[in-house]
C-alpha cells in the first residue's frame, strides 16, 4: 500500500483522523515515542496494528484519549489511587492500568481484563485523537522488537508501504515510551519507568512499587504482569553490552574491551569521551539526554554498519530507570558492572 505522509497542519491531522475513523492505520508523534494508532473501539482496526509491526497477538496496546473524562468511558471501578494520578499528572507521558469496560475489544487488550489507558501531552498526538473521533489505540511505531521511532525517519524506515499514513511531526521529546503504573492490585505499581518517575509520584505523596522485571531478565519460572513484558525489545541489529559504575572506570573498561574486539565497534558515551577505533555517538550529559537519544542513537549504530556497541551507564538519577530498562533490554542482559 501506498503510505500517505501528512504535515502536522489541520488539514494533515483531519485527514489522518478520518483515515482512523474509517478502520485504517496512521503513525503520528507523541512526546515519548511516535504511535500507531487505530480505531480502538473496532477490533478489525486493532488487528491491522499487530500485522504492520510483527506484534505478538498476547502483547496488549495503549489505549490514548484526549480529555480525562474518557478515561472514564473505557475504564471502570477506577481506584482513588488511580484518580489521584491522573488529576494531578495527566496529560503526561503516562499511561494507567484500569479494569477494562466492554466497549474495549479484546483484541486490544490481548485478552486482559484490563486497559492501558494515556492522555498523551503533545499537541499534534491530542488533535488527532480529537479529530479521530474515538480513542485512539497505539503501541509504539517500529517493527516489533526494533528501538522505538524518535524521529519520523525512523517510522518511514520501519512501516512504509504498511500503513496508511504518517504525520511528521518532528523529534520526540521525552524519547522513552511511557512510565506504566497498574491499578489493578492492592499497591499500584510501575511495570515500566519513564517520562513521570517515581521520584515525581512520591513528591506527590503516592506510593508505589516497582515491578522486579524492571531490571531483570524474567526467569523461565516467573509469570509475567503483562505477556509483552516477555518479549525481546528495542534490539538493534548490533551486539550491545552495557558498562556500568563510576565514569572512569567505565571508560577504562570500555577501552580495554575495544582492545580485544577486531568488529567494528561503536561507543554510546555520556559527554564525548576519547575512544580511539570506534564510532562515537553522543548520548547527551544528562539521563534525561541519553532518554531522548537512545533509541535514535541505536539505530543510527545499525546505519553505520557497527557490529559491537558499548553502552557507558554511569547513574539512577532523574530519567536513570527509564534508560537502565531499555539499556538492558536492548543488551539482552549482558551488563558489566565496575
Ligand atoms: P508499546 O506501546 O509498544 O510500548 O506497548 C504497550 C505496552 O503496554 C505493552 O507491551 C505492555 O507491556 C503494556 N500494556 C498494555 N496493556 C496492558 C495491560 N492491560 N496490562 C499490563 N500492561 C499492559
Ligand atoms: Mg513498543
């Protein structure tokens, strides 16, 4: 099919919410990463979407809505907790797991009897659901298990000729999909960090949790929260090992584990660092840096040919969960800590 690029105008954002009013597939930006939305009250809409990316039928999509009171219209026995959350955080990059009413299909659930549930914060993502008429459901616009899209780029590279249409809206802002808080349990609790941290909610006085998957590799025995939490993610083509501790030991290391590779290696460093026979590609000074480039950064190591990446980590603070999970999710589990 051919796939329609549209201009973040009204005109573009009209035609784009007509597309997924009429049950076709429309990439647009967000301030975390870009989506692909559909009608996510057709459940023929929402299975377009696991065809375009590859996705497992059992990995469930977020549900995106453009005021807090239709939140109220796909969830039911919505916790004070959750409706504290939302008051005081939404429109963010966030998204809340409710118990699900009917009108949601199944398909978009992947069969829960819950719902992911976002007020996405960017304009032009807002307009759309606005002009679509109907919530919008959207995981992230990339070939399931590639880096997440940042850039529109990236979405062209991975779903031209899928999908109906993209709106180029530009570079994501927050660059790491959103921080995932379920309400379905006695204490609510973060299946996945991003954008709003724990830090934000606890200076709010809301506790909560962390699921241990966060930072591990799920052992065989150990069931899920959620089925797409088990699945491989943002993997680039190349090798990544992610090396971990006080920047000058990391750095040391790094050097020396350039020196026992003849592949052609690649360095994600924090602030530029003098690595001699590598690509170099800067992550920024900050956490909240390294979130906005890390998937653009990935990629563009695929581009370039690199067979061999390593990721320098060196702190936790601000955005640090958000980039540790991605990090170790995209080195399969090999981390070096010094
Ligand atoms: P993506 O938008 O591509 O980042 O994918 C959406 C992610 O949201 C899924 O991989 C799940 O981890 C999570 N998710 C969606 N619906 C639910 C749900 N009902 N319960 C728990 N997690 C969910
Ligand atoms: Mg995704």
């Amino acid at each position: 099919m051919e796939t329609l690029i549209l201009t973040n105008d009204e005109n573009g954002i009209n035609k784009a919410g007509e597309i997924i009013r009429n049950g076709g597939l429309v990439a647009f930006p967000t301030e975390t990463v870009y989506g692909l939305g559909a009608n996510s009250l057709s459940s023929d809409a929402a299975s377009k979407i696991y065809a375009a990316k590859g996705r497992p039928s059992d990995n469930p999509l977020i549900v995106h809505v453009c005021c807090k009171e239709d939140i109220y219209k796909i969830a039911a026995d919505i916790p004070k907790a959750a409706e504290t959350v939302i008051d005081m955080f939404m429109p963010a990059p966030l998204t809340v797991i409710l118990k699900k009413k009917d009108i949601i299909p199944d398909t978009v659930t992947a069969g829960l009897e819950s719902v992911a549930v976002r007020f996405p914060a960017d304009e032009t993502a807002q307009k759309l659901i606005r002009a679509a008429g109907v919530p919008v459901a959207a995981p992230s616009a990339n070939l399931s298990g590639k880096p997440s899209p940042t850039k529109s780029k990236h979405v062209i590279a991975d779903m031209n000729g899928r999908i109906d249409a993209i709106i180029d809206g530009g570079d994501c802002e927050v660059g790491v999909e959103s921080t995932i808080i379920d309400f379905t349990g006695d204490v609510p609790v973060i299946l996945r960090p991003g954008g709003v941290t724990k830090e934000d909610l606890e200076k709010q006085g809301i506790e909560v949790h962390i699921d241990k998957s966060i930072l591990n590799s799920l052992s065989k025995s150990e069931k899920p929260k959620c089925p797409g939490m088990k699945y491989k993610h943002y993997a680039p083509d190349a090798d990544v090992t992610v090396v971990e501790g006080e920047k000058t030991a990391v750095r040391k290391k790094i050097k020396e584990l350039i020196g026992n590779t003849d592949k052609i290696t690649g360095v994600l460093t924090m602030n530029g660092a003098d690595y001699d026979n590598a690509v170099i590609l800067s992550a920024g000074g900050t956490n909240k840096e390294y979130a906005k480039n890390l998937f653009s950064a990935l990629r563009e190591f695929d581009e370039l040919g690199v067979e061999i990446v390593f990721a320098e980590f060196c702190s936790d603070d601000g955005y640090g969960l958000a980039v540790k999970n991605r990090l170790y999710k995209a080195a399969g589990g090999k981390v070096i800590h010094v």
